[in-house]
C-alpha cells in the first residue's frame, strides 16, 4: 500500500529485532498507520503542488521518512520534535540541504522563528502525535501559531 525505501533503508540499518514490534501491533493499528501516511502524503502533494517552494513542518516528526515519499526537488523542510529525537534522526537518517532539524518542543512557539523561507506558504503535518496532547495544549501548539 505505501512503498518507503527511505524507511525500508532505516529498519535495515537499526540492530533492533523488528520481530518483537510485529507481536505487539495489533493489525489494524498497523492499516490505521499505513493508511493515515497515505492521507498525508496525498495532502501534501496537492499542497506542494500548488505551492511548489512550500516550507513544510513534520510536527513530531520521530523517524518518520514523509519527507522522502513526497519531496518534488525545492521544498524546504522542518522536522520539530524533542532534542533527543533530533539527535536520533541525526545519527540514522542523512539529509538534504533542505531538511532542516528543530530541537524543540510542539509547545514552544519559538519554532516559528526557526523557519527560514515561508514565501511560499507553510504547511504543517502532525501525524499521531497531537494524540499525545489534551484539546487545550494543541490550540497553543505551533501548529495554531505558525
């Protein structure tokens, strides 16, 4: 349903046995995430369509390789998500001049003044991670302050 070979590139290179998460997922967790990736990446698409030089950011990002399944060549990129996760992703995954990292939390709104070129428009992707937050906390995320 969703071909990643960025992701598919990651997994083989954690030393992780995989096998213990395929015991715990349940399957339709598993099509829930599949599918909610698929959405996503069809928004961004369109947007990126409309908005070619489009400055995106992947709140919460983790490990998540969105980046690679919809990149079209001028897109600027930010991935925010906590200081040990950006580190994480430093360390596994390479990335282009415009894939930008921003250690901070989706709390703090400072992130907005880490994004280097908005002339295009902006366009956030959360994910689950807004699941993680209680309604109050995601109205004042940088996803409502961007």
């Amino acid at each position: 349903m969703l071909y990643d070979p960025k992701a598919i590139e990651l997994v083989n290179s954690v030393d992780y046995d995989f096998s213990v998460l395929d015991a715990q997922l349940d399957p339709v967790i598993r099509l829930a995430s599949v599918a909610r990736a698929l959405q996503c990446d069809r928004a961004l698409k369109a947007y990126i369509g409309n908005h070619p030089r489009a400055s995106v950011i992947d709140l919460g990002a983790g490990l998540d390789t969105g980046f690679y399944r919809v990149d079209n060549g001028p897109i600027e990129w930010y991935n925010l998500d906590l200081l040990k996760v950006i580190a994480l992703r430093r360390q596994l995954l390479s990335t282009p001049d415009r894939v930008h990292s921003i250690p901070k939390s989706l709390l703090d709104i400072s992130s907005c003044d880490d994004l280097v070129d908005t002339g295009d428009g902006v366009c956030a992707v959360a994910g689950a991670v807004l699941g993680y937050f209680g309604e109050a906390q995601v109205k004042k995320t940088v996803f409502g302050a961007c």
